[in-house]
C-alpha cells in the first residue's frame, strides 16, 4: 500500500468510521456507523488483521451499549460523606481535588495517595496518569486492574524471557500442529480467537487440542483431549509433563545448551513429579499426562495460550514459569507455530503494560526497583529523580485505604466495589478514606456511590487514542460521536488536574502535561521505547492510519511490525539466555490458598460468560445479552445436587469464610463434585449482596501480587425463604430500562435475595425477583409496584389477591398486550409470563391464566428458554426440537440461521448435535 493511501478511510461510506472492540484483548476491528450524533450500528472490519470482519455477541451488540442510559454526566461534589453530592463545574471540580492531593501530599507524603486505573483505558489515558503518579506527586501507588488479570503473566514472562513480551501471534494457530489451552476458555472468553482455532482444525484435522481446566467447558469440549484437573495443581501437572519430556528424551538438547540457563538445578527438582505421584495430587489419571507430553513434545510446532485459570492464582507465576518451560525445554519458541501465548482479558492490558502503569513495572518494560531505570526515566522526563520506594499492587493498595497510610484515591475507568476479592474489606476501606474521586463513564456501578468527587469520562465511541491487543498489534481507536453532558476523555482530565496539582506542588516542575492531543501523548509514550525491547518509536498515528495496526516491536526506519520474537534464540536477560525458573513453593506442593474443611467443603472457581463482560457496567444494559445466561447462578456437578438433597433453581447460600450471598444452585455436569463455579461478572448492581467477590480470597501471589480469585473454600447450604416476589415490564426503550435499574438497585439489599436483569431483544423488559423470610413491608413494595406500573388502583392493571395465603398479582396490559406483571406470594408461572412480555403477546388468549399457578405455560404460548443463538435470537428448545427431527449441523444451520454469523454459538450447537445423535441411538 502507497505510504500516502490512508487505511483509515479506505472503503467507508461517509458516516462510518473504523475503530477497535472495547470488551476483550483479542483487539477486534470494528466498523462503527452514526447517524448525527448517536451511533447506530456496529461490524466487523475485514481489513482488521485481529478479526478479518468477525465479532462475537458483545462486538457486534457494541452500538446498542453506546445508546443513552446509565452515564455519568456531569461533575459532582460533596463537601462531606453526610452530604449529597451536587453538580459542579470543571473547574471547581479539579481545583478541589488539586487542593485535597496537595494537602494530603505536604502533611503526610505522596505515598499517602495512590492512583487505582484500569486496562479499559486508551493508552494514552494509562501513559498520562502513570507520569502524573510518578513524575509528579513522586509515588508508585498506581497500579491497574490488569493485575487482577494479567500480572502473573507479566512476572512470567519476566522471570523466564527476560521480558514481558508475548512471542507468538494469532497467525501461529493455523501453523501449529498442536494447542494447548490452560486455563482459558476461548469458546465464551475470547470467541474470535476461538474462530481461529476452529478454522485451524478444519484446515488441518492433525491438529491436536489438549484442553487443561478443572471445568469442562464448551472448549474441553472442543478438545481432543481434556484433563480435568484439580483447581491449583496447575504447576504439578506442567512440572509431571515436563518430567515426561526428560524421561521420554523429547527435549531439545541443542536448544536448552545454546540458549538457555538453569536447566540441569530445575531437573534435580522434577525427578520427585512422575505422573504416577502427581496423577493423585492432580486428580488426573497418570496415562492422560503422558498422553499430553507426549503430544506436546512431539509437535513440529507447539502453541500454549492460556489466561485466567493460570494467573488467578497465589502462585500464578510459578504456573506461567512451569508452562513456559515446556517451550524452553523443547525450543517450541521464536519460530512459526510455537510459543507461549498469554491470551490477555482486557482490551488494553498490553498497552498498560507497555506505558508501566502497574506498580511494579515503568514504561517500555523499565523496572521501578532497577536504579538505573529510574534514572534514565527521570531524564527523559524531565524530573531529578523517580520514586524509589515499592508501590502498592491493588489488594494491598485497598488494605493500606482500609488501614488509613492512603488518605486519598483516584479511581479511574474501573470498579473496585465489584472486582477485587473480599468486598466487605474493600467496601470498609472506601468507606474510610479521606477523599475518593471516581472518574468514571457509568454513574451505576458500584464504586460510585462512594465518590466524594465523581468525574464524568467519555466512553467508547466518544473518544479517541491507541490500544493494544494480545499479540503486541496496536490499533487506533477512534470516536465517532460527541461524549454526554461534560464528559471528557480521561487523558484530558488527568492532565488538566495533573497541571492543576503541579501549580501546587511544584510549579517550577519540568515534568510536562500540556498535550496539544491524544497524538502528542502517543508520540512522547512511543519515544520512551527507543532501543528497548518493545521499541515502538517508529510508530505514530500517521503510520497506523497509513498502513493499518501495526505489532511491536517496530522501531525508527521499520518497514513493518514483528509477528514473532526471539527468531535468533537471543532472550532480553543480561547473557541473552532464557531462565528456567522454577519459583514459589516446592515441587511437588501447590495447597490452596485456602483449604477446604466440614464447614467450607466445596472449592469454588470463578469464570467468564459468553455474552458479559466484566462489572456489565455495558452489556448488562443490552437486553439481548442475558439471553444466554438470563440470572446469577452457582452450578454444582448434579451428583452434589443429590448427595445434599438439594434442587435445581431452588435457593442457596454460598458461604466463605468472609461473606456470604444467596443465589439459584444448577446443575453442571461440567463442574467436577466437590468444586462450584459462579461468573465473576455478577455484583451489587444486580443482587442483594456485593456478588461473587464477596466470597473470594483476597490471597496474593508473592510475586505478582495477583489475587487468587479462582480459589476459596465455601459451604452451600438451601436457604429456607418463605416468601417470594417477581415483576417485570416492558420499558419504552433501553435508556428507559436502565434508568428502572438504576433506580432498582438501591433496593436491592433490602431482601435476603434479589436478582436484577433484563429480558427480551427488540423489547427490554426489566425484571426483579426477591424472597425473604417474612414479606416485605407494604410500603416497600409500593414503591417497586410504582416502578413496574403495576398500581392496583391503576384501571389498566388487573389483579388477584387472597389476603389468607398473603397472594397478591397484578398484570398491566396496554394496547392489547401484556406489558407488566406483578406476582408476590406465589411466582410459579414467572418465567413463561416474562415471555410472553417479551413476545408481545395478545392479552386475551392469556388472561384465563394470568394469575395461575403454572410453572409452565398452556399451548400454544410463548415459553421461557435460554437463548443459545443471540444473532438470531434462536432458543435450545426450537434447537433441540430441529435436532429431534434428523438434522445435523448443516441442516440446523440451514433452517434457522444459528451459528451463521458472529459464530458464538456454535460450540453450544455442536454439543447439541452430538447429544441428539447419542440420544437417538440409545432410543434405537
């Protein structure tokens, strides 16, 4: 392409512009449409290296959670925690939170603030806040909630490579001969790498999966081979692989002679891992582990990517360090089709990274303990000298709020209330601070309410600046439409408080924060790069509009980006050999965080949904989304089910030794006995307790300082509630239902259970169930019955009551259909009259059943099923009813469309098709 030519624009209609995905760090490109000042639709650019036009649910649903609802508009203030907070302009705003640092900077040190971001933000929004934290109040309390993520990873990389540098690219999948997945889920984490691995297979059916997770999910499924491990003994299985590979002599001698070190101490400590001692520890029979050495070392090209199930853990580096010694050992690394791939979480985990905005790195990979590195950064900033003393990573930045050295935090694009392990902790500390500035899109998430200072930001779409995905390939991000009310881009407000606070400080400072714009900011971050070993100087927005995303490292002069490092067996350590690098604890050890007891004796796992996305501070406002998971569920393996006597749906207590939260318990033969598993997206805005991080271990590598959140000892235990009570309705619009939920949620922990969801496609129908031990207050349900629209005096609603079994129903039809219901007392038929909400259906067919108690709906009506295709809207019973009648995948696809466009669904839809064929030969 003519340097000239601008990709940018190439092939657009007028009112279209080209950007990235916002959810996860696969870096999808997307086309994004507008028409005036509102964004109208959203799809996959085919000129995007990272997804060549695919986009799974969440990409493609992008321009209905950038409609209006739920932001955060303008400045506001408190001038107390007893006070309200009140609307203010900008500069009131930022001038008090400049006097407030300032203050609290002279009296007690800048240790004593401390800066908590986020992997959502834009590069240049994490490189502007890292320089104010470092360069300006002189502290290294910053740290970002990809620690929460992708820490361990980086100490990984760090420990073995010498660097945090992800060597492979999504390219590698269809060259590899084989993958091993580990403790990822692409199928519903990272749906467009899963394509690829997908279109792989089909292209080369010799291509072998080894799937490594304590669950059987949609991508075990996929696997050839699953081991189902015991949650924590990750390192165990790697170490045992790794003691095959020697006994078997499928190692690369010349490889681990000529460029590697450390080898020969770490064999003495692998000679006590045979797969025959490990097997039991594992909980993975011995023959399986052999079987997937040898695969491993075998391959002519081995890729590994893996992701949360590896890092969440207290010794998650030494997890990344034992995998990554598999390619050391075999020299599956710096070639086409090998290498240890981190599969990040968020979409700019990586350019967090590359600007050093955790606590423990610097930007271009320099090293906050290395003096050397502090120097040279001071110089190029500006400043006689960076901050020496250790910054506090996020568990252990919450307990210094919590312990009152932090008097003051600043909360950026993230959702603390929601995401770190052991909420009431986390909860308390805010509560304690001194001065809380949140700076945030949403005004309904979590963490706003304890805001002394909330400050509005521009969100996707709105805004402009640089991400980077997962294989070091940065794009541009581009807005297409202005930000609501005063919302600002976070780049813009850092530096203007970051200026603000300098005048009261350090006026004199040569530190700069006066950025024409987000290109500037870019040009000043990639110059920090040069001659290190994620150069990026030779970038600017100038060649990523030019000649499209590029991958790092690309220095002055480069021609192209690098798809893959270390081709010349040169590692970034000081004699250029990778390490073996085993660290943590003892071989043949890896305990819980926590163990489990009589009174704790379930191990509970934490995980992803297809269709949601973090804190659902976006997609929990796009009805269409629940479809596929409609309500926060703990899921046990049936047989736990039996052998405590408990239901399906029926209500439990999960209980930690730090909280508890009540929720429906389902059965999951995925989930192994003796272990649960509940989403991390689920969280006070929609339950009646704080969420799954109530329950969590706030315990931390050593290391990374990554909390272990896939790990705590918990009890389940039915809940005996003897009162129930559902509503649902029809809300004008989307803006309009996320106002009813955000009206809804301060309710919430008024009951010993409550959900808060949506329903419906076209329509959003916002629905709230609860229960309790007695009922609730009648004034407390009139306010949520003014809510739904179901006010008995009203003439449009109908209603049933018998006062003596304390029954009371109301429904609300509008323009012949039902538009609301209202069930306390008895709430069987719940489910199928939300759907026939969201169906539309004619009220007269369902009036005689209104107020009975069905649990399943007469013929002929609309029934409530899970959505398994959401781009078609096409439910598991309409699936299985196609099955049942002879159709295969073809045939399914061909008569209802599932599966034929984002291609989400299609892991669900395969095991579909295989159970039916099962089933069918068990009926013959």
């Amino acid at each position: 392409m003519e340097p000239h030519m601008n990709l940018a624009d190439l092939g657009l209609k007028a009112n279209e512009t080209r950007s990235v995905c916002c959810y996860c760090g696969t870096g999808c490109g997307v086309i994004v449409e507008r028409d005036g000042g509102r964004i109208t639709g959203v799809r996959g650019d085919p000129a995007h290296p990272a997804n060549f036009g695919r986009l799974c649910t969440k990409g493609s649903t992008l321009h209905l959670a950038a409609a209006p609802g739920g932001r955060a508009l303008y400045p506001e203030l408190r001038s107390t925690r007893a006070d309200s907070r009140r609307r203010v302009g900008w500069d009131e705003a930022l001038d008090t939170a400049a006097d407030r640092f300032a203050v609290i900077i002279r009296e007690h040190g800048p240790d004593a603030v401390a800066f908590y971001i986020s992997g959502q933000l834009l590069t240049e929004d994490y490189y502007v806040f890292n320089k104010l934290a470092r360069a300006l109040v002189g502290t290294n309390n910053i740290d970002s909630n990809s620690r929460l993520c992708m820490s361990s990873a980086v100490a990984g990389y760090k420990g073995t490579l010498g660097t945090d540098s992800v060597p492979a690219s999504y390219e590698d999948l269809a060259l590899a001969d084989h993958l091993l997945i580990t403790g990822a889920n692409p199928a519903w984490a990272h749906p467009i790498v899963f394509r690829r691995i997908e279109e792989a297979k089909r292209a080369n059916p010799d291509l072998f999966i080894t799937v490594i997770d304590p669950r059987r999910t949609e991508t075990a499924e996929f696997a050839d081979l699953h081991l189902q491990i015991a949650p924590g003994t990750d390192v165990l299985l790697y170490n045992a692989m790794l003691h095959v590979l020697l006994w078997e002599d499928l190692i690369d001698r010349d490889f681990i002679r000529d460029h590697t070190s450390g080898f020969d101490a770490l064999r003495e400590q692998l000679a006590d891992c045979s797969p025959a001692k490990i097997a039991g520890l594992c909980g993975v029979p011995a023959d399986k582990i052999v079987e997937a050495a040898r695969r491993f070392g075998k391959a002519r090209g081995a890729v590994s990517l893996w992701c949360q199930g590896l890092n969440q853990s207290h010794h998650g580096v030494a997890n990344n360090s034992a995998l990554i010694h598999l390619h050391l050992a075999t020299g599956q690394i710096g070639r086409p089709g090998a290498g240890p791939f981190s599969l990040t979480g968020q979409p700019n985990a990586m350019g967090g990274r590359e600007v050093g905005a955790m606590a423990t790195i610097l930007p271009a990979h320099r090293d906050p303990a290395n003096a050397d590195d502090r120097a040279d950064l001071a110089r190029l900033w500006g400043v006689p000298a960076l901050p020496e003393a250790p910054g506090l990573a996020a568990v252990q930045m919450f307990d210094a709020i919590g312990e009152g050295r932090i008097k003051a935090v600043w909360i950026a694009c993230t959702n603390p209330a929601q995401s770190l392990p052991d909420q009431d902790k986390v909860r308390a500390a805010l509560d304690k601070a001194e001065f809380v500035v949140v700076q945030e899109a949403f005004a309904d998430t979590e963490t706003v309410p304890y805001a002394d200072l909330l400050l509005p930001a521009a969100s996707w779409g709105e805004k402009s600046g640089s991400v980077t995905n997962s294989e070091r390939r940065v794009s541009r991000v581009r807005g297409v439409v202005p930000a609501p009310g005063e919302a600002r881009p976070d780049w813009a407000i850092a530096a203007d408080f970051a200026r603000r606070l300098q005048a009261r400080l350090a006026p004199a400072a040569a530190a700069g924060f006066d950025w024409a714009d987000e290109a500037a900011v870019f040009a000043e971050h990639v110059s920090l790069s040069a001659g290190r070993d994620c150069d990026m100087s030779g970038l600017s927005y100038g060649v990523l509009e030019a000649l499209g995303p590029q991958q790092w490292p690309y220095p002055q002069g480069a021609g192209g980006g690098t798809p893959r490092l270390f081709t010349d067996g040169r590692f970034n350590t000081a004699d250029g050999r990778a390490r073996f690098n085993p660290v943590g604890f003892p071989v043949r050890h890896a305990p819980l965080p926590e163990p489990t007891d009589a009174a704790h004796p379930f191990v509970l796992t934490t995980g992803r949904l297809r269709d949601q996305w973090h804190g659902m501070s976006r997609t929990g406002k796009v009805a269409a989304l629940w479809g596929h998971t409609p309500r926060a569920e703990v899921a046990v393996n049936p047989a736990d089910l039996d052998r405590r006597g408990l239901a399906a749906g029926q209500l439990v207590k999960v209980a930690s030794r730090r909280g508890a939260l009540v929720l429906p318990v389902a059965a999951d033969s995925g989930v192994a006995p003796g272990q649960a598993w509940i989403p991390m997206h689920w969280g006070g805005a929609t339950l009646a307790q704080s969420g799954t991080n109530l329950v969590t271990s706030a315990a931390t590598d050593p290391v990374s300082k990554q909390p272990a959140l896939k790990q705590a000892a918990v009890s389940i235990a039915p809940v005996d509630f003897g009162w129930r009570a559902a509503w649902a309705a029809q809300a004008r619009d989307g803006a309009e239902a996320v106002a009813w939920m955000a009206a809804l949620q301060p309710r919430l922990a008024a009951f010993g259970y409550a959900a808060l969801s949506l329903a419906g496609r076209e329509r959003s129908v916002v629905v709230l169930q609860v229960a309790d031990t007695a009922p609730a207050p009648a004034e407390r349900l009139a306010d949520i019955d003014q809510l739904f629209g179901c006010v008995a005096e009203d003439h449009a609603v109908l209603a049933f009551r018998d006062s003596r079994r304390g029954i009371d129903k109301r429904a609300r039809i509008a323009d012949g259909t039902l538009v609301a219901i209202r069930l306390v007392g008895e709430v069987a038929a719940a489910d199928w009259l939300i759907a026939a909400i969201v169906a539309g259906e004619p009220a007269e067919p369902l009036r005689p059943w209104l107020f009975a108690p069905l649990s399943r709906p007469p013929a002929g009506l609309a029934r409530a099923e899970r959505t398994v295709c959401n781009c078609f809207g096409i439910g598991e019973q309409q699936i299985r009813e196609a099955i049942g009648g002879g159709a295969d995948l073809d045939a399914l696809q061909g008569a209802l469309k599932c599966g034929t466009a984002c291609g989400s669904c299609l892991p669900a839809l395969r095991r579909m098709v295989a159970e039916g064929a099962v089933a069918e030969v068990a009926g013959a």
